[in-house]
C-alpha cells in the first residue's frame, strides 16, 4: 500500500500502476504524463521508453532512461496546465501539452524542473512526444526544519528528505 508518486492521493495499485503495467489506457495526456512520472519515480524504465512516441522513441536509449531513473529519486509533481484536446483527436490539430514542474534529487542535490509537454494519439494510445523546458534550476539544500522544496507546505523534514 503506497500513495502513487504522481501526487494523486490514490493508491499507486490503482493510479498509475494499471497504465503502466498496460491493462488500462491512459484516457487525456495529463494521465500519460502522471504514469511516466510515476514510472520514474519507481524506475520503470522499459515503460518511460515504451510511451515514447515512435519518431521521438529513435533517439532514446533504454540504457539512457535506465541509468538516469536510477541516479535520480523524484520527489514531487505538480500539473500547472493542460492544454484541451479533442477526443476525436486528429493529427491536423495543434498537439495536446501538459506543463508541468517536478522535483527531483539527484547525487544529494535538489533541483526543479517545469517543462510544457507534447504528447500524440498513436494507434489509440497516449505517447509523449518532446518538451520545451521553462525551467531547470538546483536548489538550495533545505534545514530539516525549513519549509519543504517541493512546496507542500510541509517541513522538509517530514516530506522530500525522506524519500
Ligand atoms: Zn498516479
Ligand atoms: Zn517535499
């Protein structure tokens, strides 16, 4: 029993786990994004390759995802926007986006990151296309007594310094 990373406040085992493991479709982009953020956070590389839409899925590496996934523990995500998107999706419409900003650590550093997302209907399946980064800066190292870093009101100590 685990809350899902994507900062849901559901059960992981019904969240995105299901999208992941490929017994439910995700229904609009943001639900995409939520599982490829999920997948990171619990280093499910195959997955974050796999929801690569195909032409941006040529430059990916699953050695790259993997070894990234594993130096890198993501702390928190926060969806600012999401584009509407049609249902009966069509490839002459302007391509669905999800902005969004995570926190992650990364060899005992902290950064943020905001990115604004792509993401295409492909053969009935939500696939991530690229991204435009707003922002990706490092953090500065909270006490354990400061408020959290990843802005959820907490104190740092009872939030992202354990996880
Ligand atoms: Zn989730
Ligand atoms: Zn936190």
């Amino acid at each position: 029993m685990s809350l899902c990373p994507c900062g849901s406040n559901i059960e992981f085992s019904t969240c995105c786990l299901p999208i992941i493991n490929g017994d439910v479709k995700a229904s609009s982009p943001e639900q995409l994004m939520r599982s490829r953020y999920s997948a990171y956070a619990k280093k499910i590389s195959r997955y974050i390759f796999d929801s690569y839409e195909k032409i941006s899925k040529k430059e990916q590496s699953l050695d790259d995802i993997c070894s990234w996934a594993n130096e890198t523990q993501w702390l928190s995500l926060i969806i600012n926007h999401t584009s509407s998107f049609e249902q009966d999706y069509s490839p002459s419409h302007p391509l669905p986006t999800v902005d969004f900003t995570a926190f992650y650590r990364h060899e005992k550093r902290f950064f943020r990151m905001r990115e604004n997302s792509r993401f295409v209907l492909e053969d009935l399946h939500w696939r991530y296309v690229d991204a435009d980064t707003a922002e990706h800066i490092e953090l500065p190292t909270p006490s354990r007594n400061d408020l959290c870093i990843c802005q959820s009101g907490k104190k740092f100590k009872r939030c992202c310094a354990n996880k």
